[in-house]
C-alpha cells in the first residue's frame, strides 16, 4: 500500500515538473519574442540581423567595446533615441518648423 501511495506521488510530482517546465517554456518564448519586436522598433534592420548572425555563431556582446563594432559614423550627423512625454500629440498640432525649433532648443 505504500509502494503504491509514494509511486503516485512521485507521479503526480512528475507530472506538476512537466507543467511547470511548459509554462517557463512559454514565458520565455513570449519574452524573446517581445524582446525581438522592441528591438525591431528601435533598431535599424541591418544591426538586427548583425545580432543574430553574432549569437548564432557564439558571439554575444557582452561590453560597450562589443557594442561599438555596430556603430556607423556620419559627418554632421547625430541620433538620439528618446521618449518625450506628449511629444506625438505636440508635433501633430505644430507646423514641422516650430518642431525642429523646439527641439533644437531643447537638445543644445
């Protein structure tokens, strides 16, 4: 009767590791997968697949060094990758010059 009590426990123990494995399984995928679409947002598509092609072949970038080999240099030219609160609604409002004039002013 034992054997028999501690057999379905280790079952039923078995069986609750295996769900639980699944739902880790599905966050993570779930994770990566918004992980990806992020970067699709804020990155240009070439650096993309540069990343991939990097962790496919056991390259991770693991130090600002790393990440300086994507970098591009363009004379004149500068990026800056920043969330301003009520931004959309300002520039739908605004002529496209009094846009550029605000944010001048703002990043000088």
């Amino acid at each position: 009767y034992y054997k028999d009590v501690n057999n379905r426990r280790r079952f039923l123990q078995r069986v609750l590791t295996v769900k639980q494995q699944d739902q880790i399984i599905k966050e993570k995928s779930k994770t990566e997968r918004i992980q990806k679409q992020f970067l699709g947002n804020i990155m240009p598509p070439h650096l993309l697949e540069e990343l991939k092609e990097d962790k496919l072949n056991g390259n991770l970038i693991s130090s600002l060094t790393g990440l300086r080999s994507f970098t591009q240099t363009h004379l004149g030219v500068s990026m800056l990758y920043a969330d301003i609160v009520g931004f959309t609604a300002f520039s739908a409002q605004v002529d496209p010059f009094k846009v550029m004039v605000f944010l001048n002013d703002l990043f000088q």
